[in-house]
C-alpha cells in the first residue's frame, strides 16, 4: 500500500511568488539615498570626466643673426649736352662702419632704374675694372660670404648722345638699387 505523503506538493509558479509591497516613498527615499552615493563615490575617487587645456609661456634667449649689406657711394654725376661722359663710383660691403661683419651670406644683384629714357644714354657696369653684362638693366646674382669681409667696388660709366636723342633735353634722374637676399642654410 502507498503510504500518503504529509505534506502535499505543489507546484510554485511565479504568480504565485508575492514580494512584500514597499511603500513608494521609501522607494524614492533608497534611489536618491543610492544616486548621492554614487555621486560622492565619483567626485571623491579622482575619476574625471572633462578636457583639460593648458595654455604655457615659454621663455627662449635666441639671438639671430646679423645679415649687414652696406653700399657707399660717391657723389653724384651730372650729365648735360656739355658734360657727355661720366662716371659714378659706388661700393657693396658686408661690413658696417663699426666693423661689424655680415654673420650669414648674402646673395644680390644691381638693377639701373631708368624711366622712359630715350637710347641716348648708355650703360656700361664695371665690377674692379671687369665688364658686367646687364640683362634688361640687370646684373647677376652676386655673393658674399658670411664672416669674411668683403667689399666690391663698382663703376658705372654713362654716356650721353645727343645726336640718337628725339626728345630734346633729358630732364630725369638714373637710380641704382642693390637688392639683396640671405642666402638660405
């Protein structure tokens, strides 16, 4: 015979699990409990959230170098239908009157500035008694070295034909310019 068993067997399901009923305001009063926890965690634990930026002043001593290109010249030449030939004397140094010396190389050329002036007057550019070619009134490229003292002496002889000249008296100035450049490292 089957013996009956004292206790009987049920089986449980999850409707029939019955959590205890909080009270709503002790449900808020544990979240905003938990919320200021987590929060004193994140700010007390050194855990960042955010960009930083960082602006510094940095402080350098660099001295550059000194690039001197000096040109000395003569007085000035004065051309009339009188006086047809002249020569003006002028000098390109790297050096300065208080003898200091150019501390980077230089490279430079001369230009003969003349406006609209008829092909009465012509150019010749002598570098120490040596023919220059001038191209579109131009010289070449012209170095100096750096640390060196150096000086070029320069010549330019104009002269006036009055019998090539159309316009009659020449009125303007002839200017002559030295350009220059530091020679790049």
């Amino acid at each position: 015979m089957k013996e009956k068993p004292f206790f009987k067997t049920k089986k449980i399901t999850l409707k029939d699990i019955k959590i205890p009923n909080m009270n709503k305001k002790l449900n808020h009063k544990i979240i905003l409990i938990l919320t200021i926890i987590l929060i004193g965690i994140v700010f007390f634990s050194g855990i960042s959230f955010g960009k930083m930026m960082y602006n510094g002043i940095l402080k350098n001593r660099v001295e550059i170098a000194k690039p001197i290109l000096e040109v000395e010249k003569n007085s000035e030449v004065i051309i009339t239908e009188a006086n047809r030939k002249g020569e003006y004397e002028f000098k390109v140094k790297n050096y300065n009157t208080s003898e200091e010396i150019s501390e980077v190389d230089l490279k430079y050329y001369i230009e003969i500035l003349e406006e609209n002036l008829d092909k009465a007057i012509q150019f010749e550019l002598y570098k120490e008694n040596e023919k220059m070619e001038l191209q579109d009134n131009k010289t070449n490229e012209i170095y100096l070295t750096k640390n060196e003292k150096q000086e070029h002496l320069y010549k330019l002889k104009v002269e006036y034909n009055a019998d090539k000249n159309t316009v009659g008296d020449i009125l303007k100035d002839i200017q002559i310019k030295v350009h220059s450049e530091q020679v790049r490292v």
